[in-house]
C-alpha cells in the first residue's frame, strides 16, 4: 500500500530522517515508537506532505503503486490517507459536520454524512453536544481525539495515521477508541504513533517498529512493545 524508498527529509536545513525504507500493507495496524525527538512525527507529517519537511532528491513515495511524492498534502488526501495530529485544534465558527461537509463535497450527500457522524458518535461514546459546537470547543483532550476518530471513521481512508491517538486519554476514552479501531479496520492500514503500550494492549499491532536518531532500528511483533515497556529504548541498537 504505502513504501518509502531512501526517505531522507530535512527541516530548516536540519536532517530529521535518513534513508528509510519500509514498507505498510494493506490490513495491518503498525505501532512506531522510540524517544522524544526520534523523528516519528516527521515520518507522519512527510507521509501526509506537509510543505515545511524537504525531502533529499533521491527520496520517494509510492502509494498504491503510484509515486506521489510530488503531491501535495490535499491530493494525498484525496488519494485515501489520513492523518491525526497529535494536539487537535480548535475551529471557531465551524461544526465538525460542516467541515465533513465540506471535505466530502459532492462525493456523500450532506444528510448521510450528519447521520453517519451522529452513529460513531453514539458508538464512540462522544456527547452530542460537542457536534453541535464550534470544532473542538470545549473539548477536553480525550474529547478532541475521539472527535479525530470520529471524523477518520466519516472520511472512510484507506491509510489512517493517528499521531499520538493515546495522549491525554484516560482509559475509559482509550479502550473506545481502540475498540472502534477495531472494528473499523477492516481492509484499511493503520500507522499508531505512540511513547506508551497501553494503547497497544487493546489494539494489538501486527507490527511495531522502533525509531531512533531519524532511523528505523528495530522492527518486530507486539512482543517488542512489551521489551520497550520493560527496559525502555537503550537496548534496541542505532
């Protein structure tokens, strides 16, 4: 589904990642985790085509077979992926329905798209009301990334990258989301950005993959996230 070929990206003349290749498939939910400053966010953000990562001349993309490192963030999107950032905003003036609306214009009808979000609401456990407030107005932490998933679940991509998905999430919000994730998976990959393996116990990774220093160093089954949890990064090489 989505391979970086000799991904090496720089931020105001600063190298962040160097030289990763990988590979997601199709249906498997993978968990990248490593240190503060690891360059996992970057990863995300580069994947997603944010304007301010560069990318080295021999660095590539490809999705689905087709190479779309030229392309920007909106095309990417367009193409079925998606991104959660770590700290949702707030958009004053602008209900959540609206802004689906806006971002499924002339693909599902405006009254499909409030029925549907008012379903993953009910199943993801978030108060009406909050679809009815200015975007995140309000919201408390877990709230906003329910409302992340809430509206990955109404784009429907087939790549769903969710950076820090377990952040500010106390464990009631954590096991819907996951439980939701689940069930919402299906034939999608998903990219679970995260420091902890909380999140973990109730998604359950096919794979997780250990960065450091802008690297991708290890790369194992759940088992690796439970070796992270015991002794921490120091262990898993560079």
């Amino acid at each position: 589904m989505l391979k970086l070929q000799s991904l090496s990206v720089s931020i105001n003349g600063k190298q962040i990642l160097h030289k990763i290749d990988f590979e997601f498939a199709k249906g498997k939910i993978y968990a990248i985790m490593g240190p503060n400053g690891s360059g996992k966010s970057t990863l995300a953000y580069t994947i997603m085509g944010h304007p301010t990562y560069k990318l080295a001349k021999n660095s590539k993309i490809f999705y689905n077979g087709q190479e779309i490192t030229p392309l920007p963030a909106n095309e990417r999107a367009e193409k079925g992926i998606f991104l959660s950032y770590q700290t949702p905003l707030s958009l004053a003036g602008v209900k959540v329905n609206q802004l689906l609306q806006l971002a499924l214009s002339g693909k599902k009808d405006p009254l499909f798209i409030r029925r549907q979000a008012l379903k993953i609401a009910k199943q993801l456990r978030i108060n009406e009301d909050l679809l009815n407030r200015s975007l995140n107005e309000g919201a408390s932490g877990g709230e906003r990334k329910k409302m992340e998933v809430l509206q990955a679940a109404v784009l429907d991509k087939e790549l769903m990258i969710f950076d820090e998905i377990d952040t500010g999430v106390d464990v009631d919000a954590l096991k819907s989301i996951a439980a939701y994730l689940r069930r919402f998976q299906k034939d999608k990959a998903y990219i679970i950005i995260t420091h902890y393996n909380r999140i973990l116990h109730y998604l359950k990774p096919h794979f997780v993959v250990i960065m450091d220093k802008g690297k991708i160093v290890r790369v194992g089954d759940r088992q690796l996230a439970k070796q992270v949890e015991k002794s921490g990064y120091g262990e898993m090489g560079s």
